[in-house]
C-alpha cells in the first residue's frame, strides 16, 4: 500500500468583506445615552415619584386631621357653658355614694309589708322607718327581712310600744344603717 499523503483543505480565495467598528459613531453613543436615561428615569419612578406622591398623601392627611381639629376647637368655645349645664343636672360626689332612694324605699316597702308605714326619711346612708298595726313577732320578722337585704348594713330598733287602745298591737321605730351592696353577695 502505498502511503499517500493527506490531503489538507486549503484556502484558494480571499475574503475581502470587511466590517467596520460602528461603536464610536454618534448613533450607537446616542444610543447608550438614551439607555441610561432610560434606567435614570426608572429608578426615579421608586426614589423620587413613589417618595414624593407618600409625602403629598400625608400632607393631605395632615390637612384633613388639622380642619377636624378646628371644628372640634370650635365646638369647645362653649365648654364652660356646658360643663355648668352638666354639673347642675348630674349626680354629685355625695349623690354618686348614696344609694339610690327608689330602690331604699322599695325595700323597706316589701320588707314592712300589710303594716301601716307612718313614716319614712332617708338622710345619707341612714333611713328612719316608723310602722305600727303589728305585734312585736310581726315586728321582729320586719326587721329580719330588712337585715336580710344586700344594702343594709344593720338595723336598730329604736322604740316599739303600744298603747291602751290598740292591744296587742305596737308602733315600732327602726334606724337602718345603709351601705353599698358588695358583689360577693
């Protein structure tokens, strides 16, 4: 065999196509100009218009909180006026300690029961009840039933007499020492 040598490609033609670097023309610097103000203007979209938008939002609340304030400033130019009005027609210190008189009296009315109440005052925390057409049993039990109540803090029988006329039958006198009723009760 004979050895025969290889054959290498070669080349037989010239290329003569030639391409010009266009990177230094003023399009393509125009070009890289427009690009960044492209990304300029992106990024001042997030730092500076979001930015500046929030501000304005929040003056605008401001604004709104300020013009309510002031309605409210007006409307308090009569304060003292109103504060008289509602301290003349609210309970005071001292009325805000006692108990209320209505629920006082309808307990000593269902505590007195078919007896006849002569009279009843009520000063402070104190309340002066006198009754009569009882025995001194039905009195006893008068004065238990009233002791039994949350806003009673003691009874005192001060007199329980009876006279010639009606027997058996006596005219009795209680002081009841009042008190604020305790929630454990």
């Amino acid at each position: 065999m004979s050895r025969k040598r290889a054959s290498y490609p070669t080349k037989r033609t010239m290329n003569l196509f030639y391409k010009p670097d266009r990177t230094t023309k003023p399009a393509t610097i125009a070009l890289y100009i427009l690009f960044g103000l492209v990304c300029i203007l992106g990024l001042s979209k997030f730092l500076v218009y979001d930015l500046w938008m929030e501000a304005k939002q929040a003056q605008q609340t401001l604004d709104a909180a300020q013009a309510q304030l002031a309605g409210v400033t007006a409307e308090l130019t009569d304060f003292q006026v109103v504060q008289e009005k509602y301290s003349r027609y609210s309970a005071t210190e001292e009325e805000r300690e006692n108990i209320p008189r209505m629920e006082v009296l309808a307990m000593v009315d269902s505590a007195v029961g078919d007896a006849r109440m002569n009279a009843v005052s009520i000063q402070g925390s104190t309340v002066q009840v006198e009754f009569s057409g009882v025995t001194l049993a039905q009195t006893a039990e008068i004065v238990r039933r009233m002791e039994e109540s949350p806003i009673v803090a003691g009874t005192v029988v001060n007199t329980a007499a009876t006279t010639q006329e009606t027997g058996t039958l006596v005219q009795a006198s209680v002081l009841i020492q009042l008190q604020k009723e305790v929630d454990g009760q």
